[in-house]
C-alpha cells in the first residue's frame, strides 16, 4: 500500500533537493578555489623566498616518492602511517575503556599511560625505544621501531577523543538503553528519549520546510500603507515550535516613507509580531486556561518537552486573548 503525495508537497520536497543540491554544489566549489589559492599561494612563497631547484626535484622525485628503492619515500611513509593508525586505534580503545573504568588499577594504568605519553615529545619516546631498550637487550628494528613509537604515542592522544565522545553522549540516553524491558520505569525513560530524538529530527525536517522559500517577493512590495517597501537583505528569525526552536531565515523589506520594515515571510506563517508558531501558540493557550502561567509553563515542558518562561506563556496567552477579544468587537461591529 503506498500513500500518494500531494502535488504541492512534491514540488516543495523537489525544491527542497533542488536548494540542498545548490549549497552542496557551492560549498565544493568554494573548497576547491580555497585549496588552490592556498597551494599557488604557498608555491609562489617558495619559488620568490628560497627558490625551488626544479631540476634537483625532477632527479630525486623517484626516491621521493618510494619508485627507486622501493619500498621508500612517500609509500613507506604512508604504510608505517595507516599501520601505526591501525595499532593507535586499538589502543585508544582500551584505553578509553580504561579512564572510564570505576577499577582503579585499570583507571590508574590508562590515566598514567594518557599522562606520560602526553606529557613527553615524541622524539623522545622514538629516541627511547630505538635507543634506551637495546640496553635492556631489547632491540627493534627501524620500520618497527617507529611503527610502534607512533602507535603509542597517538593512541594516548586519541584515548582522550574516545573518551569525550563517549561521555559525549547524553546520560538520558544512556541511562534509557539500559532501562529497556526493565518494567515501566524502562520503557517512561525510553519513550522520553525517542520523544526527544524524533522532536530534533521533526524540527530539523521543518526547518529544511521553511528554508526552502525564504519570502523573497521582488525588489518591492506593498508596505500596506499605500507606499513601496524595498528588499533590503535577509534576516533570521528564531521561532520556537512545538518540535523546538527553528530559525527562520527569510526577506527583510523597508518602507523609506513610513520608517518601518517587516518580513512578508512572517504573515504568511503566522508569526508576523511574535516568535510562537501558531501550532505552539494554541497550545500554550489551552495550558494557560487550564490554570496558573505557571502550571502552564510547567505543563507545556512536561507533556510536549517545550520549554517558555513563565513570562513568555503570560504574554502569549494575553495577545491571544486580545485579539480574540478584537475579532469579537470586529464581527459585532
């Protein structure tokens, strides 16, 4: 069974592709023109300060690159680099494992192994294994030797980026993957978290919505007053939904006559004056009936995890209140 589209929802989903397509195609562009200016940039540098001797790099360029003598060069280079990476990772693991360890021996041998290996260059360390362990009878060739120099030193370095990003992770999250199938204190904290997430990911979809007409309307529009307001740039906009905060980049129009500019983009959602969706503003509204502003606030971060002040829902529900109160006055006229 398959749901049909709406042609309006194809054509903005088109459109929404069609913008991601053009942001991705500049972005890439701008990458390359940066890398080039900074290599032309560099070599210019070169060529006026020290002089590149064009024919020593043509003679030696095979040796460089590890075609003569193989394996030498830049392929050596680049297998004891990918190996030693390999060797770090390994290690970071553990290691990270272990700084997060409530076992203080395990705790106290990663936290050392981080210290020192942080804590001292890494020529040394090379210097010691390459030298200060054939006195010990222990003695390692070249190519190991820095393979494991390497491999030592980066894995302290990216024990700590192993360890950040674990304990990166939200502890609510954390704590409702453990809580699943454990009774219904599991599945409350799980369902908090999946709310949490699939709001994030809506807001995200939304804004992608919005982004996709920014209100643009031609170099003039009626102000309203019988005058010609002038586009004049784009400006952002934060409106808090009921799936959370979502900027709102759209067109700025001024009106030289009456001193004032606005957005067209705004009335057209229904945001013109405030910053609540009108979707989050019924919603505070029907909390703020039910009782204080402040149960109110309380009740719209506890049901639909939106959090306002207890200013912003009074404030809110008093505009509303007003202009219901005027639409009344206005049909009774």
């Amino acid at each position: 069974m398959t749901l049909a589209t709406p042609a309006g929802a194809e054509q903005l989903l088109e459109s929404i592709e069609a913008s991601k397509r053009i942001r991705r195609r500049n972005f890439l562009i701008m990458f390359g023109l940066t890398w080039a200016v900074i290599v032309i940039g560099l070599s210019v540098f070169l060529q006026v300060t020290v002089g590149l001797n064009l024919p020593f790099l043509n003679e030696w360029a095979p040796f460089m690159l590890g075609f003569v003598g193989f394996p030498g060069g830049v392929i050596l280079t680049l297998f004891i680099s990918v190996v030693s990476i390999f060797f770090a990772v390994i290690l970071a693991v553990f290691g990270a494992l272990g700084r997060l360890s409530s076992n203080p021996f395990l705790n106290g041998i990663a936290s050392l192994y981080v210290s020192v290996v942080r804590g001292t260059p890494l020529i040394v360390q090379i210097f010691f294994i390459y030298l200060g362990l054939p006195a010990a009878g222990i003695v390692i060739p070249e190519i190991p030797t820095g393979i494991l120099a390497l491999s030592f030193n980066y894995g302290a370095y990216l024990t700590e980026v192993f360890r950040a990003g674990i304990q990166a992770v939200p502890y609510g999250q954390t704590e409702a993957a453990r809580s699943l199938g454990c009774g219904d204190a599991g599945l409350e904290a799980a369902e908090t978290v999946i709310r949490a997430g699939m709001l994030k990911l809506g807001c995200g979809v939304l804004g992608e919505l919005l982004s996709a007409d920014r209100g643009h309307r031609g170099p003039a529009v009626p102000c309203g007053n019988g005058h010609e307001a002038l586009f004049v740039s784009y400006r952002d906009k934060v409106i808090d939904t009921v799936l959370g905060p979502v900027t709102l980049n759209r067109a700025w129009y001024h009106c030289p006559a009456c001193k004032h500019g606005f957005a067209p983009r705004d009335a057209e959602l229904g945001v013109a004056g405030t910053s609540l969706s009108p979707g989050l503003t019924a919603m505070n509204d029907k909390a703020a009936a039910a009782g204080p502003f402040a149960g109110a606030a309380s009740m719209l971060e506890d049901l639909a995890g939106v959090r306002l002040t207890v200013k912003r829902t009074e404030r809110a529900a008093e505009a509303s209140g007003a202009a219901y109160a005027a639409q009344v006055r206005g049909r009774s006229a």
